[in-house]
C-alpha cells in the first residue's frame, strides 16, 4: 500500500487473569500472525487498562490505528476497524507530516 513507517500492533489485554495466562495467550497470538511479522507485536498486560482507556474501548472488537508524530503526539486516530478509506486517509497524513 505504499505506507513506509515503523508499525507495531499493539493488544492490550487489562485483568489479573490475562496476565497470568501471558504465555498461553501470546503462544495462541503467534499462531494466528505470520513469523515474520512476531517482532511488530507487542503485547501489551500490566498497562493495558491506561492504553484501552487512552484509545476509548465502547466497542474492544475494532481495530484502532494511532499515528504518532516525530514527537510523539497523536498525528491521527481512527477506531472503527480497517477500510480502504481509512488507509487512504493515513496515508494523506503521512504526506502531510512528511513534506
């Protein structure tokens, strides 16, 4: 699709019990992710709860894309799963933060 940035997925799961069960849960992620992408996954246990109520979580099935500047500000924020819009519309901000 042409996007060329640095990209980390990023699943939070808050609660005790996620944490404890760490090592299942990330074995069953990594059969569902090809090897070669296992390093743009972190999994995210013990702060999941500051990260879910940062990005909004009304609805924990969509997808979010935060995109970050150089800065590390919020440059763009989409929360209703994946599109073609919403990939257009990233990648129009990444031209603008680039130029």
């Amino acid at each position: 699709a042409g996007v060329t940035v640095r990209a980390f997925e990023v699943p939070t799961l808050p609660g005790l019990m996620p944490g404890l069960a760490s090592g299942f849960i990330d074995g069953g992620m990594r059969r569902g992710i090809p090897k070669e992408d296992w390093g743009g996954v972190v999994t995210v246990y013990g702060d999941a709860k500051a990260i879910a109520q940062f990005t909004g979580n009304d609805d924990g099935l969509p997808g979010r894309i935060v995109l970050l500047d150089r800065d590390g500000k919020v440059a763009w924020f989409h929360d209703r799963g994946y599109s073609l819009g919403a990939l257009r519309a990233l990648q129009q901000k990444l031209a603008e933060l680039t130029r």
